[in-house]
C-alpha cells in the first residue's frame, strides 16, 4: 500500500520537466533496468553523492518508492557518498512533505 500523500506526489510528477539532455543520459540505467527485469533478475541502484547526506537518499528512497509503485520486483537500493557526515534535516523534511514517514 502506498500512503495517499506519496501518490500525490507521484501524480504530479510530468515526464515533461525532465530535459531531452537528461533523458538521453538516463536512457542507459533505463535500458539496464528493463534488461534486469525482463530477465527476472535483481536489480540493484546505489545512488552515490558527495556526502551520502541528502540527494542520494533522496534518490534512493524515490527509486525504491516507485519500483513499487510500477511493481518492479526485486529492486533494491542503497545509497552511499565519498565523505561520512549526517542526513541533512532538509532532506528529511523533504520526504515528510512528499508524504514519507
């Protein structure tokens, strides 16, 4: 089940933000995926950033979100950064608005 707030938030996302540049640069973690799961294999993403403090958790949490939402089996994702430091309290709130406990 997913919480009616988080739908919400995955109603009003439109494809149409998403720029031709970064589509195109997307089109090979879109081609690894569907290869992933046409094969029923396990598909596994770790989003990295500097600081693992906010956009790769960001990324994580929205990736394994919709892997649901889409019934993706088998999706499991991590996210890491290049230094230790803590979740940045923006990133929680973030999630919180976007319907996430």
């Amino acid at each position: 089940m997913i919480f009616p707030e988080i739908l919400s938030s995955i109603h009003t996302f439109s494809e149409s933000a998403i720029s031709a540049e970064r589509k195109a640069v997307l089109q090979p973690l879109v081609l690894y995926i569907q290869e992933k799961k046409n094969s029923n294999e396990t598909i596994r993403l770790n989003f990295i950033c500097t600081h693992n403090s906010r956009r790769s958790h960001l990324s994580q949490v929205w990736a394994q979100t919709m892997a649901y939402y889409f019934k993706v089996p088998s999706v499991y994702c991590y996210s890491g950064g290049t230094e230790a430091t803590a979740m940045f309290p923006k990133a929680v709130e973030t999630l919180i608005t976007q319907g996430l406990e």
